[in-house]
C-alpha cells in the first residue's frame, strides 16, 4: 500500500457502531468537529509513538559492551 500525496483522497473504513457511538458523546464540546477528524488524529498519534519506540534502542553497543564487561568480572561471562 502507497501512502497517498493528495491530502484530499479518503478512504472509508468501517467501526462497530457502539465505538462510533461513544467517540462522538467524547468529543462533544471538543475542537474535533467530526468522528473522522478525531479518528484521524488518534490513528496519526498511535503511528507516531510507535514509530518513536521503534527507533529507539534497548542498549547501545557501547552499553552492552559496559554490561558484558561488568558480568566478566563478576564471573558470570568467560
């Protein structure tokens, strides 16, 4: 699937009826002046966290070296 560059191209996609439901009575007296422009922005805000989790790592190799290091002298690694 390409990712489309005309911002005026939409997509239909279908939600159960009671989730539908409970967005709208939550952005009621909100700025979202529609389900879709708040689902929008929920689903822009989830890709855009784990697009930040997915760049981040556990340890740097200079931290696993420290880590392995640390484990040699206490006898743990040969």
């Amino acid at each position: 699937m390409t990712e489309e560059k005309d911002p005026k191209k939409y997509t239909t996609i279908s939600i159960p009826t009671p989730l539908a439901e409970k967005i709208k009575k939550r952005i009621q007296g909100t700025g979202f002046n529609s389900l879709s422009s708040y689902v929008t922005y929920v689903l822009r805000e989830v890709i855009s966290n784990v697009d930040e989790e997915d760049k981040e790592e556990a340890f740097s190799k200079e931290d696993e070296e420290k880590v392995k290091e640390r484990l040699r002298a206490l006898g743990y690694l040969d």
